[in-house]
C-alpha cells in the first residue's frame, strides 16, 4: 500500500520555459530506460519475490522512489512548457529561434497534453510493459537492473551537458546521483548472490545436462582476429568451472535442414521438381 | 557483409512434432530475449562501436552466431509443427490430449505461417527493435548483455525441464551453454572495462557535478528495516568513492508543486476559487 | 513523494492455484482499463493539474490507492501461479483438466516472469502508455475517468462471475465496490464541474466560430429510422444551447476533391489519360 | 453494407500548403482520439449491439459519418503538403522559415507516402486497434463516446487556435460543431441509460456481493485535506443508494504477502536465510 | 461521405456457436491482411491519388466493399460467441471438449467485449496502422495490393478446411471468391500499368543515377549453386533493359568502417589501446 | 550458419555530417520496408521453405545480402551523425540552419545510441516483427517480396533526391540498383510460379467450394462509373477462368443482423423496450 506527500523529494524548476528541452526530457519520464522503467521494474520484481525478505524489501524501498522520480520529471516538463508558443503562426517562424522551436517541440504536448508531460520517450513512443524485466531469478534482475541504471546514467548525463539552465542541471545532478548510488548498491547485491550461487545464471541448472564441451568456447565468426586479444579467450573463465578457448574457422556440426511438405489444407507451396 | 551456408551449426530435430511446445520455443525466437534480440543487439552495438576493434569484433563475432541460432530454432519450431492437426473439427475435441493442442496451439502457425516459425514470442507479440539497446558506452551495453544472456539461459533452462523429447533437449542444451559461455564472456569484458574506468557508468562524467551528498545513500521507502541488512547499506562502496549510508526516514527537501496557469488558447481548464 | 506499507490494503489470497484464472485477471493489471492505467492515468491528470489543488489533491489521492490495487492483484496472480504444472509433458495431458491448463494457461508466467505477475493484459499484450488520457482539461478527463471506472467495473464483474474461488471472490469484491465510489466519485466531480462550465468540453472555445448550424443535427447515415427516436433528435439539447435536428437524407456540401499532381522528384505515379 | 459518393461531406481546402500544418493535423486522423478511432468504436460497438436496435442505429449513424471526417482530413492533409519543399538541401535551411519546415515536417510524409495522409498521429504513431472501446455495455461504452468527443474538441479547439489559415479553420468549425453535437447526444443518451439503470454500471451486479462498506469511501493517500472539500467527500451520494464518507488516514486491512518458493525447475531464485 | 444500410452484402450465420472459431476468425477482421487492412488501405491509398480518377475510383470501391467485410465477419464472430461457457469453473474442464475452449478461446471475448468481435488479430494483437500500405506510387501500391489479396485469400482457405460449419463455410467461400476478383482485378491494373512504366518502379527515376553494373546480379551469398537454377540468374531480364547475371563468390568492394570517436559530452567509451 | 567479414559489400560514406539526413536514412534501415524487413522476410521465408530447395536458396542468398544493407546504412548513419551538435544550446538556434538541426534531428541518435544508428523508421517507431510476411506459399510470398523491393525502390530514389551529398549518393545509387535486381529478380520467380500454378493464390484450393458467382464481379460501391473503364470491368479476366462483370448498382444479399442477447453473467446491456 502507498502514501504520497505532496513535497517534491528534490525541487524541480527550471530556470526558464524551453519546449525543446522539454520533448528531450521525456526520455527520462517514459523511455526504454526511463523513470517508469524503473519504478515498474522494481515492483513487479518486488511483488513476485517469494521468499528472499531483505531483497524484497530492497525492491520496494527503490520501486517505490523511481514513482517520486517520474513526478519530479514531470512536473519538471510541465513547467518547461510554460508560455510555450503553442499560437505562434508561420509568420513568427521568420525568427529562427522561434522556428526551431515551432519545428522542433513534440506536437503532442501541446494538442493532446495541454502543456503536461506525456507517458513517452523523447519522440513520442509510448512508455510499453515490454521494457521491464522480472524473471524470478534475482541474480539474472540485478544485473538488468545495474543496466537500466546505467544506461540511465549516461542519458541523464547527456542531458545534462545539453542544457545550460540551472535548474534543470539542479534535478538532474540529483538524479545522475542517484543512478550512481543504484549502480553502487546493484553491483553490492550481484556481488552478494554471485558469492553465494557463483557467475552462472540461473545456478541451479545442472550442468552435466548441457553441452559443456562448447560452453567456454569463442566462435570467430566475424573474420578477423581481434577478438582473441581479451580475457575472454584463453585461460581459466570467470565462472571457474573451466578453460577459455578460441575457434578462429568455426564449421557446422549440424545438417542441412529438409523439411517435410505441409499438409495439402494448408495450400502452401508443394514441393515441385527443379527445372 | 555475411555469408550463408546451408549447414545448422547443430543439429536441430526434435524426435516427434509438438504444436504446444511450437508455441512455447517462440520465446527463445522472438522474445524479449530471444535470439532475434542478442543477433540485433550485438549487430548494432558493434556496428556503432567507434575504435576499440577489439569489442567491435567481439560484438559481430557474437551477434554473426546469434543469427544462427534463430536459423536453428527457426528450423526446430517449423518441425515441431509438421503433422499440426490443423483440420481437426470440435468432434476431434473429445479426445483431451487433441483438444489442449486444438484450443492451445498458437493459430497463426496454421493460419499465416503455415507452420513455419513466427517473428514473436510464446504468445504472439511481435519482435521490436525497442527489445535491443546499444548505447555508445561499452561497459553499459555489456551488462545489459550479461543481463540479457543471463535472461536467456533461464529461459531456454526452463524450456529444457518443460519437455522430455530428446532432440528438442538436444538443441537447447547447445543454448543454454552458449549462454553460459555468453555470461562467463561478456563478465570478462565487463571486467577489463571496470578494471580501466571504475564501477560507475560513465566514467567521464565529472562527479563534481552530481549532487554527491545523496550519491551513497539508500532511503527507507518501503517501511521495514530488513533492506539495511546488506552490503548496499553500510560500510565502503564498490566504486572505492565512498561509503553507504542509510536513512530510516527518508524526508522531501523540495516545495509543493505549483503551476502556472495554462495560456487560454490550449483550453486547458482555468484555476477555480475552491467552494 | 511516495512511501511505501508491506501490508496490502487488503487481503489477497486465493483459495487455491489456478493458472488459467490467473491469465484472465491479468486483464485487471495491465488490460486498457486494468489498475495501471487508472493508477498512471490519475497521476499524469494530478501532476499537470495547474491550479485547482483540490482536484488535483484528489487525483493524486486515488492514483495513489490504484497502484496498490496493482500490488494486491499481482500478489494473487502471483499466488495463482503457485504449483503450477510448468513440467508436464504431453502424457499428462491425457487428463482433461490438465490439458486444458497446459494448452491455456499464459506460457510467459512460467517461461518469462517464473510465476510472476505479468505488466500485460490476459492475452498477454504489454501495457501501453497510450491506454492513459491526460489532456490538461478537466472535465474531458474526468468523464475518461468516469469510462474507466465503467469499464473497469464491468471486467471485475464478469471475472467475479467466471470463478468460486472464495478468495479470489472477496478481492474482486472489494475491487468492484471501489469501482462503484469512484463512479460515484467522479460523476460528483463532472456534476461540479458542468454546473460551472456547461455541458461541451472545452467551455473556453467561442461557439461563434464554430459552424453552429450543424452543432444540434443527427445525420441518418444508417438508413433506418430508428435512431430518430430518442432524446438526441429533437427538442431542446442538453446543453441548453440549441435544438436537437433530424436530418432523414444527409446530402454532401463539398466537393469531389481533385488533387494537384506530386512533385516529379517524389516519383509518384503521374496524372496519366484514362483510356 | 456501405456506399460512397465522391463528394465530400464539408469542404477541405486550406488557402494554402503548409506540412507543419499536416503534420499536426495527424493529430485528428490517426490519433488516440482522432476520427479512425471514432469511426471504428462507434461500428465495433454498434455490430455488436445485442438487441436495442435504436442504439445500434445510432452508433452506425455516427460511426458512418466519422469514416467521412477521416476523408476530409486526409484530403486537406493531401492538400497542405502540396508542394512541400521535399529537395531542397541545407543550402535552403538558411532561411529560417524553410529551415522551419526542414526540421519539423513529418519526414514520412515525404519518403513513405509520397505528401499523402498517414494512418497515425501527429507524431507518428500508428494507429492501434486498442484506442477503441466496445464493452457490450452501452452505458459504459456511451462514457467512452462522450469522452472521445470532449477529447477531441479539445484538440480539434487546439488546432484551431494554432493556424489562420481559413480554409482549415473552415474545416475545424465543421469538426468542432459535430464534436459539440456528439457531446450533446451521447449526453442524452447517457442520460436515457442512467434513468433506467442507475448511476452504476453495470447496473446488473448484485450489490450484496461487493463490499458495500467500503462503497462509498474516499481514502486520503495524498497528505493534505483539499479533496475533503467535494461532494464527492460528504453527504448523500450521486447513486442514491448510500453516503459518501472520508477516511482522512487510511490503514491496511490485508497482512504483509509472504509467497511460496517457485518449484525447483523453474529456476528462480531459491529462499536464502539473510545474513 | 458513406452511407450505410443495415443489410449484410451477404449472409453471417453460423450453424452452431463455436468460441474457438471465433478467436481464429478474427485473423480475417483485425489481423496483418485482415479486412481492416484492406479497408484502410484501399481508403488511404484513394484518398491520395492525385489525378487518375479511374484508379481512384477503383480504389475507393473496394475499398467501401471491405468495409462491409468486416461487418460481415464482426457479425459472424458475435455469433460464434453466443452461449459461449464464461462462467463455467474448473469441475467443467473435465469434459475434454469443453476444457478445450474454457483453456483456448480468447478470454478478451469474454472479460473485455462482451461477445463481441475485437479489432485484433487471432491471438489478439491490435490492428495497427502500420499494416498498411499507400506510397503515391500507384504500381508499387497495387503490388502491395495484390499480395494483400494473396495473403488474404491463403488465410481465408486454410480456415475453410478448420471447420465443418456449413453457415461459416458459406460466408467464407464468398471471402475466398472476392479475394479471387481482387486478385484478378489487381492483376489487370498492374498490367496496364507496367504497359505503360515498365517493369521497375519507380519508373521515373532516371538509371544513369543507379549503379547499373550490378542491377542485373544474383549474388550467392548462401553456399550452394541452387539458386542459379532460375530464369532470374541467366538471360535476358524480364525488364528488357539487361541481361542476368550470377556471381558464384561475391567479394566486397568496400572499405572496413572505421568510425571517429564521439565528443566527449556525449559519455560514449572512448577508444583505449588494445592490451 | 553465417559468417561475417569486416569489409563493407560497398563503400558507405558521406562527404559530411548531416544528422538531419541522418533521421531521414533510418526510414531504410528500420522502416516497414526498410532492410531489417527484407533481411528477416527472406530469412523466415527461406527457413520455413519445405521442399523447393532452388526457392530456399535464392531466399538465403538474398536475404543474406539483406543483412549486409543493414550494416551499410548503419555505418552510413553514424557517421552522418559525427559531429553533431549534441551540445549546443538555445544561443546557437539563432543561426538558423543550427536551428533546424537542433530542432530537428532525432533526439535519440543523441540521448539514447550516442551516434549510433536506431532500429526504428524515419521517425523513431521500433522496427517489428509484423512487418514481414511468410506464409508457406511461395506465390504469395513473392508478390509480397516484389511488393517490398518496389517500396523500397520508391523510397531510396526520394532519399536520392532530397540530398547532394556525392557518398550518400552513392550508396543510394547502390541501393537503388540492388532494389532494382530484386524487382526483376522476384518477377521472374512469380512468372515461373504462374506458369506452373496459374494466377490465383492459392492454386489449390477447390474452386467448386468457392461462390463462383462473384468471382469475377467489380462491385461500384463509390458513386461514379471511372472504375468501369478498365481492363478488370469487361472482357476475359487474367485467370483464364472467367470474364470480368461490373455491376453498377450493387444491392445486399445478406439480411439485417439480429444478434441474440448476452448472457446475463456477462453484464452486458439487456434488450430494452424502445421507447
């Protein structure tokens, strides 16, 4: 159960209106790696966790300050609108300031929004159930969500070095701030599983059940032998379990797939004679 | 620019047609993780990859032998559903094991594919490019590749208990070792990368710049203490910059939000006298 | 800022598993009118309301209580999940029970989410955030907010009626009454709302330049009479404007559009003689 | 069955071409609430009306004339891309005016449909078969209608105040006056449904079986009392059947979930003791 | 402008209700060359022509005849609907044909529409603008077309022999005979059209601009020489402009890409030295 | 199985930064015809071929060329977007060629790929997997491959026009080469189907089953005789199997649909007395 303050947990205003600035910002609110990401990502893995309290728990205290996150984003946004020239005609776009923006500000915040924030990234696709991740397996979620923190990091801060408004920069020094604590605190809850269940994800897979023999092995299969050149190609693997290995000519194993006719209901293509 | 040869790299011949686990091996095509993903991802991360031909190899060696591996499951799901019992009528029903395959098979493997494999995943959602994530940030994209391998190896392990036809197991315990390999392969990279530019992504942002009082700090928003029992909470951060705090009663430093007024053309409705 | 309760609102427990109910109330989840979008639709309306801080107090009040809703609903599908039968093989479903959940329970919640929760509708569709309305003007959101409530009363209704499972029954017991207040609750809102502004959204745009002589007129476009006979047709309209009009035979006031060639560097198809 | 006669309904001329213009009128073609969505809610409701053939013949009525709304539109989206500067280089952007368009005008519009409507909105996406609403409820279904036709005046009202062109600000006066009217008719016959059936809906769901005692609440999830000061907070409610009631600090009922491990083979993370 | 008459161009009876049927049919109302398609596309790619009155006329026929075709099949999938079990429990699933649709019928039907047909695919994925095609290029349209109807007619067979209800069969039979005049139809105007443009479209863009020297080359990029069986790889082109050619091994004739570094303020990784 | 070499098929670019241009080329890489769908098309065409091993190779051999565009144009596009002014802020919009860059390139190719291509259209829409079409029968299939080659064609020679860039051009004109190949190419494998199997698609479905009696009928639905005028109205049609009829006056067949009432558990609107 949730209770909201109306106090934004970090002040989110910006210097001045910019509607360019404002469509770019959505990125942060409903992208791919954006705040609703996040904040769902964390609760539906929180809410499935079955048994594992202290991770749960962990989940839920992120989940549940990722939803503050997309409010200040938004209100953020909201206010970036403000006095946007949502009347403006052709004549003003003469001035090319102007005109950037009559050409360059999402179309949408102005018909659909009515100057607030969308559920969109920064091109207007629509914020989508398909960007989260939850598999009940812990390990294999922390690491996507040492991703979504990282890949977060590196677009607030692209944000950041975009815009010269002190505001905004205010917001998202906090947030880039925050993304480093999540990638600090991820990386310490992979580490404290990886210690326990080891490298491989899921551990509990038995072994001997898959083809080991090619389960340390490089395949070069883009010519070329640059590749060989990394940890990840000779020597003991990380997992401990065995020995990199290189293939530089990797050849099938497998046959030439033939395939059956389908049956005559179906109307596809017979098999005909070659000519 | 990529070659074909007709041989799978292995082999991929389940030992009897299975429409229902047709639909389930979709996951492993044409999922948020499947292989469609990681040939894509790799593919675009590496074309993108400015210098460092080693990771750019890397890339297009792994992402080269993904496309390969839709070409196997490709093949297994079109032999999964040789002999689908696309004509039986509702009399057929009343024998059970034929009416879960009549009311569970996937029907556009009759319909449109003409049993042959689908561009979606176990339940028909098509394949998107927002699935894929390629950033321009080396050590970002590689967790979210250790991410998605690690999705993929419980995936295609979960798959592996749901049958008991040995091709089917066969191929997927060629899978689930090339995602092991996969995981012990992009943790390498990944530690090359930190071992050079430290845990937080990215690296060159000036950290000056972030608000670092709150950059170690892990705020209490789901009441109950039990997520300040691990190593994300006390003690000395990963990253070697700091140390973890924790705070019990997390407390809004912003103001209430309040907005403008919106200018009267957009017909947003205007602030009233409340009653 | 929001914080987070472990305890649910309430209870959410069902009498048993059953993995093909569980793919039906994901509707509820992650459905067009499932719990997150009234919970996302309510705070993307609260967060850009400008002035008015009741409403936009009571917004966020209840945006606040739908993502709870959402916890309480993916902890029973959760619980749903429990035991089910993710490794039978075909054998198995000789028996008629078991086949239908192995041929119609969502493959994902085994496959993907390991017995979570899914952020999809119950054919598996990821929630969009084009299912939300946020349009900066009050009265045309809150009669969204009405529909949704409407809708969302009419799915829980009929999931209630398609189980006996008693748990699962008192959930949507309490789900179904809460759809009932906030019925109640917005009607209340549109009525405060429409003795100030009128009955057409938005009240702000000038009638005088609309075409107001087809503002009150029921074009018959269907041949058929039929629809002559309601409130809609004649007398005075609702918005206590105008006239309500029938008109038997519309008759088309444009003209046929002829359009001018494309430039030729657009190679479309050029304005050829007809022959 | 349909008919169709090359006229068009109203006339769709602008004075003359202008693809920004275009690109933002996509808004009222392919949008959430443009007249695709109108135009197939309205026919899927009413083919699947089941008896009440006076509502049927409405909702055809006015889903035929929306399929002619869609013509317009695309005609005058046709027109204003006439001779739309689709060659012109850089060279050209120094004008700002023309820069304007450079930057901001659809591109698909050029490249995909050759200065042709797109089935999208005003930022391109495509329009999706999940923007309608057709329940088999009317009551519930005519709250979606009137929403749609507030929504929409209120981007069509949007539109208006953003061009002065005459030739489009014809068009919207058309659009704008048959939306007023659609308001005033689903108004009415809401207002039908509502006085046979009740303010509830649906009006069939025997009230016993909810919990009626938290029926008529309000829980302040948001700190601070504003929303106490509604009708919807005190008194006799707009259903007549009970008394609105606010519960200024809601508590949980339900008990903090604890779930069952997954089985073994699903590979999820296993319950560990916390350290 | 349309109108509509109440009558169904031709009968939608089935013989007995069939929920699993109707989740198959509606692949032919909202699936990727459903009749929502071929509505739209037809409409759109009318609604753009620019002169050539006779094409657009053909354009606008059928594509109002489609119209009418979803009609048909929307009726026919409520029908099929009818007594559909919704509220039948588990103990039920016991009889095999019953647990057959009690696991395989779309649940949507039931919890979302009432009865009612859905504007999706047959497992429920949205319609989606993006189905469609309309360019401005009338040749390359009309291909599109004529798949459309080849896809279409290939579905709508396959279907046929799903079912022995003769009511389906007869609506079905009339689908495939329409299909079958479109494909005829789509046929003749692409005759006249490459009568008059030739073979390649588009037929405006002059070829001294194209790479002439490999735009007859089959280029086996798949090991095996099978494909050079065909009059696509020797001999004359069928556009009378060249000859075919077959290139055994295909070498490239480019450069390896080597990309700049990124500025700086963009976080990407920077190039390092190989170790 | 695929194997990949560095070196670019053909040489990929620019003679300088344009990241305007650079939004514009995505439209081939990850557009509805870009070369992702004719990659993927071929490939799930070529892997689901049963028999017909001269088809499936020529599916391979293309759609592994398919591939190779991809990189190009992804090589292409990142580095088109060297150099752009990532950082620029309001200021510099004063200079209006800046401006329409600022205002109009692609925020993502900033903010999300650092320069690096996307897998989405001109416009950002994700490539999906229901862009392409495979469905068994190679006729239809290859009217759909024609189809696909056409739009592309039309596509790449409007991006030709719309720059003077000589790299760029280049690379078109190799494009536009190539798509011309495969026009001819997929041309003469349908006039080799059609020999063999005749017009209609499919071939095999029994005629006698469909109502012949329509098939070879041009309905006027849209008001006006134009469409009479053509070789599809009159004469022996292109199957050999029929003559062309056009009836001017179309009348139903059908009649007016009375759907039964829902079951009451589905809460649907009950049949009213009208009133």
């Amino acid at each position: 159960m949730f209770y909201h303050v109306k106090e934004l947990q970090f002040e989110a205003k910006p210097d001045r209106p910019n509607p360019l600035f404002a469509k770019k910002l959505q990125e942060l609110i409903g992208g791919q790696y954006g705040e609703m990401t996040v904040a769902m990502q964390y609760m539906f893995q929180g809410w499935a966790t079955r048994g594992n309290e202290k991770y749960r728990d962990l989940l839920l205290d992120i989940g549940t300050e990722e939803i503050g996150h997309v409010e200040m984003l938004a209100t953020m946004v909201a206010r970036l609108l403000d006095d946007a020239p949502v009347d403006l005609q052709e004549e003003a776009a003469k001035d090319p300031a102007v005109g950037a923006v009559l050409g360059g500000m999402n179309p949408q915040h102005a018909i659909v929004s009515g100057l607030g924030a969308r559920p969109t990234d920064s091109i207007g696709n629509p914020w989508m159930g398909s960007y989260i991740t939850a598999s009940g397996n812990l390990l294999a979620d922390f690491r996507s969500n040492l991703n979504a923190e990282s890949q977060g990091r590196v677009q607030a801060s692209r944000l950041y070095e975009m815009t010269d408004d002190k505001g905004v920069k205010e917001l998202l020094s906090v947030l880039i701030a925050r993304d480093a604590y999540h990638q600090n605190q991820w990386a310490a809850a992979i580490a404290e599983l990886e210690e326990q269940e080891g490298l491989l994800v899921p551990s509990t897979f038995n072994r001997e059940k898959e083809r080991l023999v090619i389960a340390y092995t490089l395949y070069n299969f883009s010519e070329g032998e640059d590749s060989s050149q990394g940890r990840w190609a000779k020597g003991p693997a990380l997992d401990g379990q065995g020995n990199y290995e290189y293939v530089s000519k990797p050849l099938p194993e497998g046959a030439k797939p033939m395939l059956k006719p389908a049956p005559p209901k179906l109307h596809n293509t017979l098999p005909m004679e070659d000519k």
